[in-house]
C-alpha cells in the first residue's frame, strides 16, 4: 500500500471569511510515518485535517488518498477517522463509546472484545470506562475520544491538537500510540503546537505558508 495523500489543483475558501484561503496546486504527501502539520494560528491546520478526512468539500480540485478522491467520504474504500480539538462524546459511559464505535465499523464478538482489552490497556482508562459522558474532566474527555478512533485501526487517523488537557504520562501513551499504529500500516496526520509531545514522536513536519502547502 501507497499511504499517500495527492493535493491536485485544490482550492478552498469559507464564504464568510475572504481573506482565509488553501490553494494547493500539487502536493504528494507520503504517510508511510507520522506527518505533524505546522503553521501559524488560524493558517489553515484544522481546515486541512477536515478537508482530507471529507468534512469539508474543495471548491476545486481534489484531494486522494491511495488514488481514491477523498470527497465524498461515502464512497472512500478506506476508513478515515477525524479526531476534533475539543472532541463530542456521545452521552452514555467511555465503554459505550468506544463499543458505539465498534459496532459502526461492524467490529463484534471476540475481536471486539480483544480490541477494547488493547485499547484500555494502551491509553490507562480502566478507572474512566464506566464513567458518564458529563463525569469526564476535559483530559479524561481527550482520551475517551482518542481511544474511540483508535480501537477501530483506522487506515486513516487525522487528529487536531491530540495532547489537549492530558498529561505528561497520557501525552507518552499517545505518542506510543501513534507510533506503533503508524509502524503496523496506518496513516497518521496531526496537527500540534506542543513541541514535547511531538518530540517523543518525531514525526515528518509539513506547513502551511501563505495558504499553501510546503515541506520543510
């Protein structure tokens, strides 16, 4: 498998803000290790995660991903799982969340089971599985959220500021996380200002400059 993004003549601007803009003329993007996105607040980080897991439409050009175009995400072959900043957690317990997810994905019986098992142990939330949705501190909401894409081993994983309210050891798991789901065939974008948390992954950086992209 590829793991490749390909930005073909893309060009997006929201309606309401003129002078916000992403023109990408070409632009391959190799996701076979971790890529962080970079850039300046309010150029474009969130806006590209969003237009590369299918949320927001290009209002020209395209967008591919392993040579399917991305919009509309309906019809990609591949799963590809966007993960907010300030993520929704769906009302019940973390449990039911990550179980909701799992059935979505048609995931059930012993490999559900064995998953959930993984993903307790890999992200430390046995003491927060049965707890509410409304129970959840925000750094505890990060990792019901993270641990909920990640127990389906996405294709893709596109996650904005994941280290948001956790700690220095959940900050490690996570790294941890990425790492070895990036090392068994997944691709993994992120955008981050935190420079300890990206140092334990030390992934390949991209930026975005002048409303565009470039690698560094």
């Amino acid at each position: 498998m590829n793991n490749k993004f390909i930005f073909n003549k893309l060009h997006f601007s929201y309606k309401n803000q003129s002078s916000f803009f992403l023109t990408i003329p070409y632009f391959e993007l190799n996701t076979k290790e971790p890529v962080r996105i970079g850039g300046t607040n309010a150029s474009g980080k969130t806006t590209l995660l969003k237009l590369c897991s299918g949320l927001l439409k290009p209002i020209s050009g395209e967008i591919l991903f392993n040579e399917h175009t991305i919009y509309p995400i309906q019809k990609h072959p591949e799963s590809i799982i966007y993960v907010h900043q300030n993520p929704y957690i769906f009302k019940g317990t973390v449990l039911f969340n990550i179980k909701t997810v799992l059935a979505l994905y048609k995931i059930s019986g012993f490999k559900a089971d064995s998953a959930i098992d993984e993903i307790v142990s890999s992200f430390s939330i046995k003491n927060i599985l049965h707890k509410k949705h409304y129970e959840l501190t925000t750094g505890e909401k990060q990792k019901a959220a993270l641990a909920r894409a990640f127990v389906i081993k996405p294709n893709v994983l596109l996650l904005d500021e994941p280290s948001t309210g956790l700690d220095a050891e959940a900050k490690i798991m996570l790294a941890a996380a990425i790492k070895q789901n990036a090392a068994n065939g997944s691709s993994i974008i992120f955008a981050s200002h935190d420079f300890e948390f990206c140092n334990y992954i030390k992934p390949y950086t991209i930026t975005i400059d002048a409303g565009t992209l470039k690698h560094l």
